[in-house]
C-alpha cells in the first residue's frame, strides 16, 4: 500500500500562499474571486487593497468591493458597505443585470434581515416576473439553482420575513419528514396540502463508466425505491456490464442500454435515459450516479409520498452531502468559489422530477447535466440533513484532489492545453493537512461498505493520472497532487472514467 502522507503539489496553486500576488491579481485580473481567500489569510484589513481600484459609479468596482469586505471582514461589513455605497447611493441596482453581483448581495443581505433589500434584489434575480429560481437565474450550471433557491428559503424561515415584505417564491415547496410522514410547507413556515395524487411509476436513472467496484452498491440502494432502474453504460471497458447483470439476474428491475462506443455526453444519454423510461411507463424520475445514495431517512415510502404530491414540471432538490463526518478540517462548503459567488453556497442537488412527457434536454452541455429541463420552475426542497443525497466523492481528501486533477487530464487530452483552473477552492493550507477522513457524523448503516468500496477509487484514480503524466510532461506541475510521489505505475488509460 502507498503511503499517503504530504502528496499534494503546493506549487501547483501558488500564488494564493503569496499575499503580494494575491493582492496584485486580486486588483488587476478580470476573474479576481480566488484571491480573496488568499487575502483573507494574510490581511485584518481589507481597505488597503480597495483603495487601489475602487471608484464611485462603478458597477464592477463595487461587486469586487464587495466580494472582498464579506470575504475578509464578514457579513457585516459587507452589508454596512451596500448602505454606504449601494444602490441608493452611487450604485443604481434597479438598472444592473450583473448576475454574479445579485447573487452576492442576497447572500449579504440575507443574514442581515434586510428585507427590503433583499425582495428588491430577488425580483430582479428573477426578472420580476415572480416565478421561482430555474427561469430567474438563467444559468445552466448544475448546482446553482437548487443551492440558491435553498439559501433563500433558509434565510426567510429562520428569519421570520413575510411574503409581503420579500415578494413571491410561489415556486417553492419545502418538504420536510417527522416519524416517517411528510409535510409540506412554504418559505413563510404555511402549511400546504399538495391535494391527492396519483400513484408515480418512479424510474432510476444511472449514467455509469468503469464503476466495476461500486455499482452493485449502487443499484441495490436505490432499487427499493422505484420501479424501474435504466442504467446506460457508457462503454466500459471493465466488468461493469457483469456486475449488472448479476444484479438484474437476482430480480433486480434493471433495463440495460449499452452504447456501442464511448458517448462522453451526459446531457445526451440523459435524454436517451428518459425517453426509455417514458417507453417504460415513467412518470416521475430520480437521477442517482454510482457515487451517490439516499439518506437512511429517504425510505421507500417517503420517497413515494413526496413524488406522489409532485405534478409533471416539479423537481426534487435534496441537501448533497460528503460521506464524511467533517470535511471542514480540510475542505469548506463556505470556501468554495469559482465563477460565481454562488459556489460558496451550501450545495444542494436537483435529483428528481415529476415528467411532463415531452421536454427534452440540450445537447450542447456534455458534462454536469441538469437533472430536470430548465423550463421546469416548482421545486420541492428539503433543508434537513437528514433528508439528503449523500456524495462519496470525497471518502478522502486524496480521492477528492485526484479525481480534480483526473479532469485536468482529462482536458487536456482532449484540447491539448491546459484548462483554465476551476478548482482554486483547493487551498495551500488546507492540502497540508494531514487528516484525510473521519468517521462519518449523521446516522447511515452504510459506513463501513462504503469506506471499503470507495477507498479503492482513490488508487485507481492516481494510477490513471500517473499514466497521464507520463503521457504528457507538461501536466506534471500543473497537477495537484505530485505523482512522483508515487512509485507504482499502471497501463490505465486516463480517458478511462475512474
């Protein structure tokens, strides 16, 4: 066995350990959000840097302002800043359709019980036309919608607003279960009684590559769920297909599709799941990859229940949680950033939907797909842990950074040019912990199977990455972890899902 102590490449995410850097590119470069955690780990004050770039009547200025002081001096701050220098002062919000801005103000606002405020920005958000997040945002990313729609609903229960003062969010049903029976409520804690439904045909659906060690796992956790499992296999080259078929010849509900050829569109076998599920009689549809798996408390029949009340054009959004008790230690959900601020929202994931029997899904987005069509808008949400899909991604800090640097291969190999780095969120300090997991801390009796499945991966995908180093030099520095690191090699080929 390897040994997993100090593997991570350090130098691979300079400069955010060089405040100076940080400070200069925070300034100057155009995708600044990275380096204010930089900052925020080597200054008290955030003022020094503002003074640098920030002027009166400057919609971007004010967003970078902003970013930072929250960034560095807390919500506080931040929010004392938008009463300064907000809307009502040199900035005019009502004519800014700068989205990045908008979804930061709600995350200032919101903890500062501005209410009017808030409601203001939320309308523009969604284009004032009073439906819910999915048309509102406009945005196809995978995690935003849900994740957004969550912090909204979680700012206006805990914090007592009215509907009067914040405006609609008619398009969200807060799902909630006590002693096995489902409730549901609006944002503004009324009870809604979803009236009688129809008894759902609840179909499965699986998107598997290479998943020989964890896919029985897999369809044997959800199979109590539904009806029908279809599981598309994108061209394995392991024993995948094998393990599948041992669980459809125990009974299991399985409908195999095999594709003749690696697709690597997962929008387009989406499509090709659903459209077999409507053959097979689906009405409603729940999206599970090999890595992921209900919440204990998601039984059979609360799962049917909440489906049950959904009508065709609802999607289900539950809490994605790691499998591990605290990844805090290394790895903080209020840490993540990228593109927009709205990475450092607590993630939550669109999982199912009730079907309309027509919409179809774009082509054009090959990877991260959204679950549900985007013309979908009624969203059922749980804000209970305890009611969530739990992600086993992350059974480790290793396998979480390998599998980072799996897509940068990956890339690579297919553009011949490194990527532009998505995963900045990786910190300096925080790839020099030592602890790589805990005992998990909410209730599962899955645990030990899935620390002894999923441990495995974390090999499987740095042999694969090796091989990509060796194939391609120039990856080596640019890598999170440092492979040589490792002595071991492997013939895996890095275009090999892993």
């Amino acid at each position: 066995m390897h040994s997993l102590e100090s593997p991570f490449n350090i130098s691979s995410v300079r400069p955010l350990n060089d405040p100076k850097e940080c400070e200069k590119l925070y300034v100057e470069d155009r995708n600044y959000f990275p380096y204010a955690y930089g900052l925020k780990w080597n200054y008290a004050d955030h003022e020094q840097v503002i003074s640098r770039f920030y002027m009166d009547n400057d919609i971007e200025a004010f967003k970078r302002a902003l970013y930072l002081i929250d960034a560095i001096g807390g919500n506080r701050a931040a929010y004392e800043f938008t009463k300064a220098k907000g809307r009502f002062k040199s900035v005019q919000l009502g004519a800014v359709q700068d989205q990045e801005l908008l979804l930061l103000l709600l995350k200032v606002l919101g903890p500062a019980k501005a209410w009017r405020e808030f409601g203001f920005v939320l309308k523009i958000l969604c284009n004032g036309d009073g439906r819910g997040m999915p048309r509102g945002l406009g945005n196809p990313d995978l995690y935003v919608h849900a994740s957004l729609n969550a912090e909204v609903a979680a700012h206006l229960i805990s914090d007592g607003a009215t509907e009067a003062e914040v405006g609609g969010l008619r398009d969200t049903v807060l799902v909630d279960v006590r002693d096995g029976s489902v409730f549901f409520r609006d944002c503004f804690k009324n009870a809604i009684d979803p009236g009688p439904g129809t008894a759902p045909v609840i179909v499965a659906m699986m998107r598997v590559r290479n998943e020989s060690a964890t896919i029985k796992f897999a369809i044997t956790s959800i199979a109590a769920h539904v009806d029908q499992i279809v599981v598309f296999d994108d061209h394995s080259n392991d024993d995948t297909v094998a393990r599948i078929e041992e669980c459809k010849a125990g009974g299991l509900p399985i409908d195999l599709i095999r594709a003749d050829a690696w697709l690597f569109n997962e929008s387009l076998i989406h499509q090709i799941l659903v459209d077999r599920g409507r053959e097979l009689g689906g009405t409603h549809f729940i999206q599970v990859d090999a890595d992921e798996v209900l919440s204990d408390e998601i039984t059979p029949s609360v799962l049917r229940a909440i489906m049950s009340a959904m009508r065709p054009g609802d999607i289900l959004a539950l809490p994605w949680l790691n499998l591990t008790a605290n990844m805090a230690a290394y790895y903080s959900e209020d840490r993540i950033i990228g593109l927009l601020p709205s990475r450092g929202l607590k993630k939550f994931k669109d999982v199912g939907f009730a079907d309309d029997g027509f919409s179809q899904f774009p082509e054009w987005q090959y990877a991260h797909v959204n679950v549900a069509p985007f013309t979908y808008t009624r969203r059922f949400l749980s804000l209970n842990d305890s009611i969530s899909l739990y992600h086993l991604e992350q059974i480790s800090l290793v396998n979480f950074v390998a599998k980072k640097d799996w897509y940068r291969a990956r890339a690579f190999d297919q553009n011949k040019k490194l990527p532009a780095d998505p995963y900045l969120d990786i910190r300096p300090h925080l790839l020099q912990m030592s602890e790589a997991t805990r005992p998990l801390d909410v209730k599962s009796s899955r645990v030990d199977v899935v620390n002894e499945l999923f441990g495995s991966l974390t090999w499987w995908r740095i042999e694969s990455n090796m091989t990509a180093c060796e194939k391609y030099p120039v990856l080596r520095p640019n890598m999170y972890i440092d492979y040589e690191h490792f002595r071991e090699t492997s013939g895996n080929n890095i275009s090999e899902k892993r």
